[in-house]
C-alpha cells in the first residue's frame, strides 16, 4: 500500500512524453488554470496524503493495542498467579459421578428399617397469644419463640414447637404463605412428594424429564410448583399455561399468596424445609432446587438414598466448601447478607458450641459442615421432621442463607440427643449432579436490606 502510494505521487511529478517535468509544463500553463481547476488538485493531494496517514495510523494503532492485549494477559498472569487456592478451586469443572440406581421400580419394597428409627409425638404451635407484658405485638409466620422454648426444642421428645405457619391471637391477618383450599386438599393426599418453588420470578420453569419418570411415579408422586403470582406471570409469559387440572407437564402449580417474608430465599425455604408441614400425611419429599431439572425417578432416589443407605434424611456436601468459617467468609465477601446480621449469627454459633471442620478427626460425624442444599431426600420420621423444623428457626431467626445455620443445628440436636440417634446420609456432590441437570438462575435474588 505504501509503494503504490508513493508511486503515485512520483508518476504525478514524474516527466510527461515531451521529456519535460510535470510540474515544469504545469507551472507555465499555470496561468490558464482555472480556480476550479486547482482547488480539484488539491483535493487529490490531499487525499493521497490522507489515504497514507489512515493506513500507517491504523497499522500503528494496531500494533499499540495488540501490544496492550499483550500486557494485559501479562498483568492477568500475575494475578491468577497471585490469587488464593479457594478462587482457583472456584473455577474447576465439577462434574456427575456413577449413582447404581436400579433399573425398575416395579418391585420396590419399603424396608423395615425405617420403622426402627427415633420416635416421639411432635405437635406444632399454629397460633400465639399476645404476651400481656408486651405492649407491642406483631404476629410472624415464625412466631415468637423465646430463648428456653428454643433450647428446649431441641431435645428429641413429645413435645409442642414452633414450626413456621404460626398466626396471631383471634383476628390478627394471615401470616402469610396462604394457599387455596383445593391445593391443601391435594396435597394433603400425598404420600410421596417432590417439591419446588420460583419465587420472584428469579427462574425459569424446568419440567422434570418425563421419559426418565416411571408410570409408577407419574401415578403415585405428587409433583408440586409453588410460584407467587409474579412468577405465573412470567411463566405464562413464555408460553407455559397450567391445563384444567393446573398442571403444566408433570408440575401442579401451587399460588402462593400473602408472602411471609420480603426476602424471597428466605420465603423460599418454607416448602424447601417445612415440606412435612406443607404434605401432612406424606412418607417421603424431595425437594429440587428450582435451578435444576429432574432427570431420575423419585422412587430410585429415594431407594438409593434412604433405604438402601438405611438413612431418613439425605443432602450433599458442598462442591468447594466444608467448614462454615470458610462459608460465612464467602458469604460476606461475595455480600450475600447484611455482614453485622451474620457476625450475630456466627458469634452466637461458636459461644453455643460450634467448632471448625476437621477432616483428620476420625470422630467427624460429617463428611462436611457445608451442604449443597438444592437437593434433599427426606423420610417424614418424627427425628427428620425436628431437623427441619429446628433448621428453619434458625433461617428465621438470622439469616436465609441456610447453608450457615445446617451444621451448628445437626450437632446441636445430635449433642442434645445421645441416646436418640439421627441417621443423616450426607452423599457426594458429584451424586446430586447425576440425578438432575443443573442451570443458572434466571436472576439473583438481591440481599434484604437490614
């Protein structure tokens, strides 16, 4: 580009066919050079010249920003180098592992194992009356348990607790998490329950994967969606309508009415925790997170996870994380809740027991103090049913980021209950990713404001 540039110029100067120089023949005839004439050569040069400079301009332009891409990943280099092991584990592939499932459901058969574990009467309190030393009452969907009904609580015997769903003295409003009567009644006949929920529109719909359902399961296993009307909106919104019978594939589309809480995680772990409450004459429930797509039938899971592990509750571990102070470390640093609301939480933790994760200690009853809870797989037996309820006070009393409060309440009941054993199957990350296929959310759901 450069010689034909210049080339061009010269044959421009260069000698015309009489012998004489361009620009000599030119200037005598300058005289009779119109103008318009001149103004037009001036043009040419000028856009010769300009022509030159863009094509050298962007030749050292590029040069220069090649150069700049050159030191950037010079500069990243330096960074990932200099970053700690927990960011560099945050950007391994995780990936699904072998689950020996069996292959039919036809001839399963409930063990009588699970008739030998812990048992006790567990009634919950469904309604509160105001304190006649308080002046200032709001009723709460959690209630107002106080520090020694909390304590005693946790002791694995007949007894009477809060449990979320509780309502204030006669004529206070709803609490919240109203359901229609037609849903209750529908639920109420469930023996075996799979459950989810999109609250504030924060997902998509995933309908499990029919053709891996048994015709036994499509029959026999309720399927539930609990959706706000926010979230039907949306999902409509895309072309997904409930049919006469509400369903939209295998899901029942359950309305949530009257949120009991602002913040949608912690709205969201009513039918995660309390599912026993939600489905009161059910065996079993599994919940899936609403980032995931079922792909396994819920009777292989449940015989893979509860009866052959000889276990009335199952979660996994966390793929990265095993000791909460790494939890409440990351946590904070990725600002997923108010950082004073947690340092209450943690602090009171440790002052009532909690110790660090210690792998090496052969007397770890965990694999890991940090679950993965988007999957769980429970028997409603009277020990499993306390987990939850225990678990979920503390979702309401602190934070909603659950995964803060699992340890601190399993060894809490667990001390509590020496002679009173929880058999808890807490299973391989690489386990839960086998059995359903794992998306992104649509959208976080922003932090409460505090």
């Amino acid at each position: 580009m450069r010689r034909v540039l210049i080339g061009a110029v010269l044959m421009y100067l260069g000698p015309s066919e009489h012998g004489t120089p361009r620009f000599v023949r030119r200037g005598r005839r300058f005289s009779r050079i119109s103008t318009l004439q001149f103004s037009l050569w001036v043009f040419v040069f000028a856009a010769i010249f300009l022509l030159y400079f863009i094509f050298f301009g962007l030749t050292m332009l590029s040069t220069d920003e090649n150069h700049e891409i050159e030191e950037s990943a010079d500069i990243s280099v330096k960074v990932e180098s200099s970053r700690t092991d927990g960011a560099s584990k945050h950007r391994r592939k995780y990936t699904s592992c072998d689950v020996p499932l069996k292959e039919s459901v036809d001839y399963f058969k409930e063990p009588r194992e699970v008739m030998n574990f812990t048992q006790f009467s567990l009634e919950y309190i469904d309604q509160e009356e105001k304190l006649p030393t308080s002046d200032i009452y709001e009723p709460r969907f959690g209630g107002h348990p106080t520090l020694e009904e909390r304590e005693q609580s946790f002791y694995a015997v007949n007894q009477t607790l809060h449990c979320g769903f509780v309502n204030g003295p006669p004529g206070s409003s709803s609490t919240g998490f109203d359901l229609d009567m037609k849903d209750k009644a529908y639920m109420k006949d469930c023996k075996v329950a799979v459950s989810s929920c999109i609250f504030g529109s924060s997902d998509f719909l995933r309908r499990p994967t029919s053709r891996k359902i048994s015709d036994y399961s499509k029959k026999n296993v309720c399927f539930v969606m609990f959706v706000d009307e926010e979230s039907l909106a949306k999902i409509s919104s895309e072309g997904h309508f409930p049919d006469d019978t509400g369903h939209i594939g295998l899901w029942r589309i359950v309305i949530v009415k009257n949120l009991p809480y602002a913040d949608m995680r912690r709205t969201g772990k009513v039918p995660k925790l309390l599912s026993h409450r939600l489905f009161p004459s059910s065996w079993y429930s599994i919940w899936v997170d609403s980032k995931m797509r079922l792909n396994t039938d819920p009777m292989q899971i449940i015989e893979y996870f509860l009866w052959r592990a000889k276990s009335e509750y199952a979660i996994s571990n966390h793929y990265d994380r095993h000791c909460v102070w790494e939890e409440v470390l990351q946590n904070k640093r990725l600002n997923k809740y108010n950082h004073t609301v947690i340092d209450e939480q943690f602090t009171f933790y440790q002052s009532d027991g909690l110790t660090k994760f210690d792998s090496s200690d052969p007397n770890t009853p965990l694999p890991s103090y940090v679950p993965e809870g988007s999957f769980i797989v429970r028997a409603h037996t009277p020990i499993s049913n306390l987990f939850s309820c225990l678990w979920f006070n503390e979702v309401d009393r602190f934070t909603s980021r659950d995964q803060l409060s699992f340890a601190y309440t399993f060894l809490k009941l667990r001390r509590m209950n020496p002679d009173r054993p929880f058999y808890l199957n807490m299973f391989k990350d690489c386990e839960r990713r086998a059995l359903a296929k794992l998306f992104r959310h649509r959208a976080e759901l922003s932090p409460p404001v505090t």
